[in-house]
C-alpha cells in the first residue's frame, strides 16, 4: 500500500512539473514576411531585430534591422521599443 501511494505522489509530481507554461505578460503576434514588407512599404515604423548569430547578419539582413544575439536580449530588453511594432527574427 505504501509503494503504491508513493508511486502516485510520484507521479503527481511528475505531471504538476509538465504544466504548461502560462501566458505571457504582452500579447505575442506572429508576422510573415511578406506582411512585415507591406508594413514597411506604407511607411509603418518597425524596431527590427536579427537574433541571429553575428556571421548571418552580416552575410545579410533585413534592411534597418539591428543585431541583438538571442542570448542578450534580456540584459538589452531597455533598447526594445516599447510602443509600436517590434520584430524578432
């Protein structure tokens, strides 16, 4: 009887670790291409950012896009606009 409570508390642990994560704070939208160059093309102001490694914005980019590394945008996140449209790619 033991083990099978056990096994049980087990696995309520196991499942409460596999919650989904909630939501995040901001609203997150997906944009195409496409959708991104028709924004630009009527003048829209976008703050575009290359999470790419370095090498790859170099070898080409968005024009008017900046390179932030992925693993530096958290202790950059003051450079991000906070209005308008931000795009990560």
């Amino acid at each position: 009887m033991r083990r099978a409570r056990v096994a049980v508390v087990a696995a309520a642990i196991v499942l409460v670790g596999a919650a989904p994560a909630a939501p995040p704070d901001y609203p997150v939208n997906f944009i195409k291409a496409d959708e991104l160059k028709a924004a630009l093309d009527r003048d829209a102001t976008a703050d575009i950012i290359d999470v790419r490694h370095w090498d790859s914005y170099v070898e080409m980019h968005i024009k008017g896009a900046r390179s932030m590394p992925l693993r530096a945008v958290e202790s950059r996140a003051y450079e991000i606009s906070k209005t308008g449209l931000v795009v990560f790619y």
